[in-house]
C-alpha cells in the first residue's frame, strides 16, 4: 500500500491508494462513527460504547456504554448507556475487535464483585506505599505527593 501526502497551506492530507482520504485532527474520528470503540480516559477508567456523534473539540458521544473494570484476569461491565466525554479526557481510544475480545483468557464477573476486588486491589496498592514511604523516611528522605513540596 502506498502513500501519497498531499500538503497546501500548511494543512496535509493522506490520501490512501485505494482513494480512501486521511482526514487529519479531530475530523479522523468521523471514519469511527458507528463503531464500537474502546475508550481510556486520563484517569484511567475503560469506557466500551458505540461512537454516535464527535465535535470539533474531540468530544465524544457513545451509546451503549459499559465501564470496563479489570483486576488481574477477571472484569465487570457497568452499565452507562449514554455518555459524553469531553474530548481532553481522552488518553486512548480505538476499534474493538470482537473476535480478539473473544479470545481473551479474561473472566466476567459480576459488578458487585469486580468493586469489592477493585477496593481490595487499591487497598493493597494504598498499603504498599505506606510501606515505602515509612522506609524512606528511616533513611531520611521524604516522600510527598504534592508538587508545590520541592522547594522546602
């Protein structure tokens, strides 16, 4: 497959062999309308959902949507149905394939269970860095978590 680049004024465009057009920035994710999508938002949370509709701005509308929560090999689908991300919260996004999806070695449990496992995951996570930070500050260093500490 070849590509060809097209620039004028600043602005390029990737037009495909098969005559297929690259619509560079935000205007891409109009090829993605009708798909299921997989998104990651900044903060980390999975959202699964068909993509309806997307702004200028990246913001986008999906249908049909499920939290997706993983802990180890096991996950639990939320129910969101309609939700709208604002398009800076969003650090990934791309088509899911069912056929993959399928032949994951991941077991779905229900959402009572995934949250209680979640809690118990971030509780371990919370206790580890206690841990750490305790041992640090035997030897003498100082471990924090806000930004504005650097300059003492």
């Amino acid at each position: 497959m070849k590509l060809l680049l097209v620039c004028s004024n600043k602005s390029c465009s990737m037009a495909l062999e098969e005559g297929k057009t690259y619509l560079p920035g935000t205007a891409s994710l109009l090829q993605e309308i009708d798909k299921k999508l997989l998104v990651v938002l900044r903060d980390g949370r999975t959202l699964i959902g068909f993509l309806r509709s997307v702004d200028q701005f990246a913001n986008l509308l999906l249908q049909g949507t499920v939290e997706r929560i993983y802990v180890g090999k096991e996950y639990g689908d939320i129910p969101r149905g309609v939700y709208l991300v604002r398009g800076e919260n969003v650090a990934l996004y791309g088509e899911l394939d069912a056929d993959l999806e399928a032949k994951q070695q991941l077991t779905e449990v229900s959402v009572e269970n995934i949250l209680e496992a979640q809690r118990l995951q971030q509780a371990n996570a919370d206790a580890e860095k206690k841990k750490k930070d305790r041992l640090l500050s035997k030897k003498g260093l100082r471990q924090t978590d806000n930004a504005d500490d650097f300059f003492l």
